[in-house]
C-alpha cells in the first residue's frame, strides 16, 4: 500500500521536481496512424497539439507523445518517420505548461526530442534497444523511464510465461535502473515501469498489479500504464475504447499500491477519481453515529 508519509518525493525531469507524493497522471498523445486504441486520432498536427492543451487542462502532470506503435504484432518505424511525426507537435506546444515526455527507443529520435524542448524519455525496451539514451539522460538531466518488456512488440506475446511474474520483472528493473546509474542519472531521475501488456499474459498482468507494492518497493519513481490495454478487454469482453471505467479502475489500484505516475488516455475521469480519493484521504474519519439510522447518505 502506499505509505502515507507525506514525504516530498519527486521525480526529476530537467530542471522541474515533478512532486510524487500523491499519484499523478501522464496524458498519451500518440501521434500514430496505428495505436492500439487512438491510432490515427492524433496523426494531424494540430488536432495533435489541441489535444496535448486539453490533457493539460484535465490535470495531467506529464504528457507523454508517441509516434511509433508498441501493439503487439507492430512493425517497428524508421528513425526519421517516426522524427516526422513528433517534430510538427513538438514545435507547436509553445509554452504548455506540462513538461513533455517522449516515449522512443531510438538515441537518435530522443536527442532531437530534447532539443525541441521534451523533458524525459519514455523508453519501453528499457535500454535494451539503445543503451545510449542512459548516458544521454545522464548528460542532459532528462527523465528517463524504464519499461518492462520481454522481446519486441513484434514478438513479446508468443511467450508470456514466467515462473514468477513479479520477481522477474522486478529483477530486469532492477538491473536496468543499476545500468542507468552507472551511466551517471541520479536516482530520483530514472523511474520504472513494470510494462502492463508487454509479453505478459491476462493472469500476468493482474497477478503485477496485485503486488505491485513488490516494484515499488525498489524505491524509484514508478510509471504503470494499464489504459485501454487487451488485459482489461479480456476480463470483460469488450474493446479498447470501451474499457474508461476499467482503465481508471486499474489505475486507482495501481496508484494504492504504490505507483507514482499513471499514463492514461482518459485524462478526466483518471484525474477525477485520484482527487476524490485524496480528498477522502485527507479527512480524518467522522462520527456519525445517526446518519444510518436516518438513512442518509450524501
Ligand atoms: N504502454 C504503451 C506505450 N508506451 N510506456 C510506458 N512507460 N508504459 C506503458 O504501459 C506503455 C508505454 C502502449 O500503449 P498505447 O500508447 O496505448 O499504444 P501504442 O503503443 O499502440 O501506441
């Protein structure tokens, strides 16, 4: 469970301490003709960077902009297509008033990245594709978020089984994080994701989720992303676009068991039931003693 501690716990990004004591919230914007559940929403720049404002305004703390897909089965994107995407968006944000993560793999796509004004990288393969983008967090101050993900996304489905699920990928993100280190990022700028849907089967997933507590106890900054994703489809037999009330669901509980950053879609209503939850939190408990006999509630 998340330890109520009110420490000032931060994830650092450039020059910003993005403040983690309480759960916050990365807004994707994915500007891919072929996401899993927005590809093609965002493809036009514009419609791109008035949804980047909008996620703002919902109350996000980070946006998170992809322009490559990660579905399974997708087919990884050259290096400078992948740069055509983001860079119109990326010129366009003016003075948003979120720092910008990029989620790439490519040393070449994330230097560029930052020189148009992002803040972190988003890696999902963890320094496994580019081993590079550690020294260049390192040298920048850059965020630096390292997932979880056994393969690729062209392969990481065909063998999702681990003898435990928790411990192995707690162990890959530990040695990813160690590699980060050692390139010279400091501590509270490197955060981890345990890779929610990344060669992981529907129990695997669940089964992270429950002890998730297991990763945080690493003592990083802690990404969780279970938005829209096929695991939550499959528990209740519905599509991507459909799965709102789970995503928020999944994110509520990962954020009770210790996940610090929750990239979400669904900016409003992650953000609406993380602030009814702190408010709750915030309140000692009240006597009440005649409010059942009235049969009040409210
Ligand atoms: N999931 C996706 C992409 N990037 N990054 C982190 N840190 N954690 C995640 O769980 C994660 C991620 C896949 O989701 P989505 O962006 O919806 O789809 P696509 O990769 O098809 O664009």
């Amino acid at each position: 469970m998340r330890a109520a501690t009110g420490s000032a716990r931060v994830w650092r990004v450039l020059d910003r301490d993005i403040p983690i004591a309480r759960p916050v919230i990365a807004g994707i914007l994915n500007v891919t003709p072929d996401s899993f559940s927005d590809g093609g929403c965002f493809a036009d720049p514009r419609t791109a960077v008035a949804r980047a404002w909008e996620i703002a305004e919902e109350g996000a703390a980070i946006l998170d902009i992809g322009a490559e897909s990660t579905r399974p089965g997708a087919d990884p994107v050259p290096a400078d297509v992948e740069w055509a995407r983001l860079e119109p968006v990326l010129a366009a944000l003016g003075d948003l008033p979120i720092p910008v993560s990029v989620d790439t793999a490519k040393l070449a796509v994330a230097e560029r990245a930052l020189d148009a004004g992002a803040a972190a990288i988003n890696d999902v393969t963890a320094l496994r594709q580019d081993p590079g983008l550690a020294a260049l967090a390192a040298r920048t101050g850059a965020g630096l978020v390292l997932m979880h993900m056994r393969g690729t996304p062209g392969t990481m489905q065909r063998n999702t089984g681990y003898r435990d699920v928790v411990a192995e990928v707690r162990a890959a993100l530990v040695a990813a994080r160690d590699a980060a280190l050692e390139a010279g990022c400091a501590p509270d700028q490197v955060a981890l994701d345990p890779g929610l849907g990344f060669g992981k089967s529907v129990e695997g997933n669940l089964e992270l989720l429950a002890r998730l507590d297991e990763i945080a106890s690493i003592g990083a900054p802690m990404w969780i992303g279970p938005s829209r994703k096929s695991f939550l489809g499959a528990l209740l037999d519905v599509g991507p676009r459909d799965l709102v009330t789970a995503s928020v669901a999944a994110g509520l509980t990962a954020a009770r068991r210790g996940a610090d950053v929750l990239r979400v879609h669904d900016v409003r209503p992650t953000h609406e039931a993380l602030t009814v939850e702190a408010s709750i939190n915030a309140r000692e408990p009240v006597e009440r003693p005649h409010a059942r006999a009235a049969g009040r509630h409210g």
